[in-house]
C-alpha cells in the first residue's frame, strides 16, 4: 500500500510540473463587441506550443479566456494567460 501511495503522490507531482505556461503574451487586434462595447485580443504562446486567445475589456482591466469571451475572466493578465493554458 505505502508504494501506491508514493507513486500516486510521484504521478501528481510530475503531472504539474508539465501542465503548460504561458511564455507570451502578444497584441492581436481591437474590436467591438455587439452590444457596443470595445476590447482588445492578445494571444498567449504556451510552452506546449499551443496559441490561444485572450480577451481585455473595460481597458484591460479585466481579461477573460477566449475570443470576445466574457467567461473565465482574472483581474490580472498573467492570471488569465495561466487559465487559459491549464484549461487546453
């Protein structure tokens, strides 16, 4: 039982040292939401090479996950390009 638990623990802890980072943040665009209301897109670079969108509304004040999303949103844009790379 105690090395299935260590393992269990060894599984986790690698598991999280290789989930992806954000490396990059860069500016893509402006746009207009329907409602009228403006926004930013920037595209965050993880290190599992993968490129996804992220959102900035109210002057970037508050950055969401996704293209003209308003879901999964941080106050802080680190935070938003850490979610955004965790979740896919």
């Amino acid at each position: 039982m105690k090395k299935f638990v260590i393992f269990a623990a060894a599984a986790c802890l690698s598991a999280s040292v290789f989930a992806a980072k954000p490396t990059k943040v860069s500016f893509d665009s402006y746009g207009t939401a329907e409602d009228g209301t403006e926004y930013a897109t920037y595209i965050v670079k993880c290190s599992n090479g993968k490129k996804l969108p992220l959102t900035a509304w109210d002057n970037r004040k508050q950055w969401c996950v996704g293209e003209e999303s308003k879901e999964n949103c941080e106050k802080k844009q680190l935070n938003a390009a850490k979610k955004a790379c965790k979740l896919r």
